[in-house]
C-alpha cells in the first residue's frame, strides 16, 4: 500500500507537462474525469488538490509522515522466482518435510498498557526512547494504547526494552 501511495505522490508531483503527452490528451482526460469528480466528497477533492500542489520535497515527507503515523512498514517484493519455487513444492514428493520452523530474529516492541501510578515514568521512559518526541507527544503516545514503541529490533534489544517498561510498571508485548 505504501508503494502505491508513493507511486501516486510522484505522478501528482511531476509537473502537468510531463503527466500528459499533449494538450489534447490533457483536455480528453479532463472531459472523462468530470463525471467521476461530481461524486467525489467534496473533502477528497480538496486533499488531492492539496497533495497535486506540493513539491517533490514535500510529498516526500507526506508519504514518511504516513508511514510513521499509520504504522506502515516498507514490505520487499517477492523475488521473480519464489512462484517458480511455490509450483515445485506443490508437486506430491515422497520425502516428508524436514524443516523446522525458523526462529523469529527481528521484533516489534509494542506497548500494551502501563500502570497508572507509574504514567509519568512511562512517560518519560518513551520520551527518552524516541527522541524527536517532545513530552506532549510522549504523553499523547502513551495515552493512546496500543502502540508500537520501536520495530525492527534484535531478539535482545527487544528482550532489554521489554524488561526496561515492565520495570516501571509497564505491559510490553514482542510482535
């Protein structure tokens, strides 16, 4: 989904020179999206007329906003191949199915719930963890419950946060 919106941010981003090839194609499209436009909430319009008239920059930094405010991880596209793989497994073997599962190396810290005596020091711990976090965004992150404090940590790293919150009387979850 990220990519998708990046995609779009770029096209809206471009210059009206460089979306259509010529004039006629421009007016042509404008004709066909008339209809489709008159349905459209009327607060869609205006936030894509809004994103259609920001810089490259700016777009750029809409899509990271998002991103971090929806909790939306970058996600690797599945290589050519790995169908090809699929197909081969599929096929009946006579040879059972050895693997073990892997073991899960990188993990989301979640925070889940706190005890109230100690909101301030949860407060202040989430604070120190992120650190472009001002203390009414610290506060306004630990009053809303569930959330992910940090992602994409080692086993360990996610193990030390985890004991540091319940220490303070925090819950933490490992995702």
């Amino acid at each position: 989904m990220a990519a998708r919106c990046s995609s779009l941010l770029r096209v809206l981003a471009r210059p009206t020179s460089l979306r259509t090839s010529s004039r006629c194609l421009a007016t042509a499209a404008k004709v066909k999206a008339a209809p489709a436009a008159a349905a459209v909430d009327p607060t869609i319009s205006r936030l894509v007329d809004d994103i259609s008239g920001l810089t490259l920059l700016q777009a750029s930094d809409l899509v990271t906003l998002l991103k971090t405010r929806l909790n939306i991880t970058e996600v690797a596209m599945p290589a050519a191949a790995a169908p090809v793989a699929a197909a081969a497994s599929a096929a009946p073997t006579d040879e059972p199915a050895d693997e073990k599962p892997k073991e899960k190396t990188v993990f989301n810290v979640k925070l889940e719930s706190f005890d109230p005596a100690s909101k301030p020091k949860v407060i202040r711990e989430v604070k120190a963890l992120v650190p472009n976090l001002t203390l009414m965004d610290a506060k306004k992150f630990v009053e809303s419950l569930p959330k992910v404090l940090k992602e994409n940590l080692s086993k360990e790293d996610a193990e030390k946060l985890q004991k540091a919150f319940e220490a303070i009387g925090g819950v933490v979850k490992l995702e």
